[in-house]
C-alpha cells in the first residue's frame, strides 16, 4: 500500500500556487464602527458602517478606499449582486444604489424612517428589506419591504405595529423566504411575502441573522451564543451550542457544508467554523478586536470579517491556521482523507487551505509525497 501510494504522488506533475495563512488583520483606514460587508470575488468587496460609512476594495482588501455619499446615515446592511450592481440601507429609511461598483451612488425611496436592518436581493430586479421601530418598548413595529425593478419602487409586504423589528431577511427563490428579528421572532413565506406565518424559534433572545441553503436546510443566529438549524424548513428548529455565550451577529455558508459565524464580546471578537455543516465546530479567531458584526465568503478559502472600531480581519485559507500541518479539510486529523483531497487539488487546480505544506508556494508531488510520509510516521 506504501509503495502504491508514493507511486501515485510521483506521477503527478501539475502545480498551483497557493498563499498559507490564517486571519490576518487588514486597515480599514478608519475607527468606525462597520456593520456588514459583501465580496463578489476574492478581489472587490464593499463595507458599511456608522457615520455614512461606505468603503470599498479592488485588491483583496490590501487598500480600502472611502466612497462618497450623500450624508445624514448609519449604513446597517450590503449586498452586491454583482461587481457593479449593489445596494446598502441604513437608518432613516435610508436605501441607496450603484451601478457601477460604487462610483456613484443613487437614493431610492423607502417609504420609511425607520431602520432598515438587512438587504438581499435573489438577482438584480427581485429584492426584500427587514427593518422595523425599536428602542421604544411602547409601539414596535415590524416591516418587510420588497422591490420587483431593482428598488425603482419598493412596497410594504409587511407591517406590523406591536411587533418586533426584523433584523434580517432571506429568500432561497421568488417564493420562499424567512426573517427574524427581536424577542425570538421567526416568520416564512410561500408565497413571496404576501403572507407570512410565524415559526417557532424556542428562544426569546434576539435573533440577527437567517441564512438557508435550499427550502429545507437553513440556520440562525443571534445574542447569547444563540445558533439554530432547521432541516425541515423551519417547521422545527434545533438550538446548536458552538461554545459561546457572546453575541453571535453574522453567517455565511459555501458549498453547503462550510459554515462560518462571527461575533463576540467588547474587545473580543470570535470567529467559529463547520466544516460539516454544523455537525461540529472549532474556534478559528478569539482576538482583542471586534466584536464581529459581518461576515463575507466569496469563496471557500477567501473570507472576510469587519466589526467595532474598524476592524477588518481577512483569511486565504478559510481561516484554517494549518494545526495540524497537511489537515487540508480541516477536521483536525490528517489522513487518507487529505490525500484524497490534495490529489484532487492537483489534478484540478481547485483551492485548497493548508495544500502547500513544505511552504513553497506551491500546491505539487512534493507536498503530496510530504502528507504521506507524515501518516506513514503515525502509524
């Protein structure tokens, strides 16, 4: 078995290269509280925060650059559907729009002054706001709003005087979507928000942020080390306990099965990562800044964070330090497993965190030869 498994490292010739690290801290250029962020590739990403906060990248996040906007906002939320068209909204009702990656940015009419918590759009005319009245114990009120043009016009699908703000919002088609918000609050439509029924969340602390995969596989987060699931799609949710207490605020999922949550406390920010679609989960960060209020993965490998006083922190490897060295999907052993996945890596030039383990710059034979003599050794 020995020799076989030499004998296939040393037929293969292909290379990539490959950057090893874990998260790194990136300038900002500001102190400012940012809110959320979005990357549409491992290049161009935007950030928003407090005090008309808008920023921008080109290169990885190696320069931000402020872009300019017509005051009077905190920005809450980012989306870009693509590297030209985005939206943010903020506080104040406020909507803005970009065609051309951030250049210029146009006001939409919300038809509110309230905060508008979370934007998402499905593709670049269909798209759903969350927001509501908060900080008044006295008269809540609750909103979803919905464009069909691209936020030319947005309309209230939902309003709801008494009930809890809405802190988020997603939809996995024109039909089908979730938000939650304060209090434990859950709501899901079948039929694009024109009627929404309310889940039972099991909670009563606030609830930040629903992500979903497909109609029935989705998560949650929120205060208090809160982390749901749900497989049925949110006939039933299960409380998840990934090793926290603090806020949890932000999460995103790439193929599937990898699953990062930021969040954390004053002065301590928290990164946690499933590999295995929340089967189990290990801490990537738990540093001095932050805490974590947005997280953005374009990709497995390229991710990005941003949170309180400006704080940007970036990873290229999916926020795996490489400990142990050559554990290249990440579940804390290296084994056949890793082989598998590197020959793959090499054959297909796809990205692979941890591949290039004698830190040559390369993914190549010489690293798979190097995995198998290091599993040779251990046993």
């Amino acid at each position: 078995m020995k020799d076989i498994i030499i004998f296939l490292a040393l037929t293969l010739f292909c290379s990539i290269g490959f950057s090893q690290s874990g998260w790194d801290n990136q300038d900002s250029g500001g102190n400012r509280f940012l809110s959320d962020v979005c990357f549409v590739d491992e290049m161009n990403g935007w950030a928003v925060g407090q005090t008309n906060t808008i920023l921008s990248t080109s290169n990885g996040g190696s320069i931000w650059t402020e872009q300019e906007v017509n005051p009077s906002s905190n920005y809450w939320s980012v989306y870009f559907y693509n590297q030209n068209t985005g939206w943010a909204s903020g506080s104040n009702g406020k909507i803005v729009h970009t065609t051309n990656g951030g250049e210029q940015w146009m006001d939409q009419v919300s038809g509110t002054n309230r905060n508008l918590w979370d934007i998402f759009f499905l593709n670049e005319d269909l798209g759903w706001i969350a927001g509501g009245k908060e900080n008044d114990f006295t008269d809540p009120i609750q909103m979803i709003l919905h464009t069909e043009n691209g936020g030319q016009s947005w309309s209230f699908i939902l309003y709801d005087s008494g009930e809890w703000p809405l802190h988020s919002v997603f939809f996995i088609n024109p039909l089908t979507g979730w938000a939650v918000g304060e209090v434990g609050a859950i709501l899901s439509t079948t039929n694009g928000g024109s009627n929404w029924v309310n889940q039972s969340s099991g909670t009563n602390q606030h609830l930040l942020e629903v992500l979903f995969i497909d109609s029935n596989n989705g998560w949650i987060v929120g205060d208090s080390g809160t982390v749901l699931q749900t497989e049925n799609g949110g006939a039933t949710w299960t409380s998840l306990d990934i090793g926290t207490n603090e806020s949890l605020q932000s999460i995103e999922i790439i193929d599937e099965t990898k699953i990062w949550i930021v969040g954390g406390g004053l002065n301590n920010g928290k990164v946690f990562h499933s590999f295995d679609a929340g089967t189990s989960w290990s801490s990537q960060y738990d540093g001095t800044l932050g805490p974590f209020t947005g997280v953005s993965f374009p990709d497995q490998v390229h991710g990005w964070a941003v949170g309180y006083s400006g704080s940007v922190i970036y990873t290229s490897t999916g926020g795996s330090s490489c400990d142990p060295p050559a554990d290249i999907n990440m579940d804390d052993v290296v084994d056949i497993l890793d082989i598998v996945i590197i020959v793959d890596c090499i054959i297909e030039y796809s990205q692979c965190p941890c591949a290039d383990i004698n830190q040559d710059g390369l993914v190549d034979v010489l690293d798979l030869v190097m995995i198998v003599q290091l599993i040779l050794s251990d046993n």
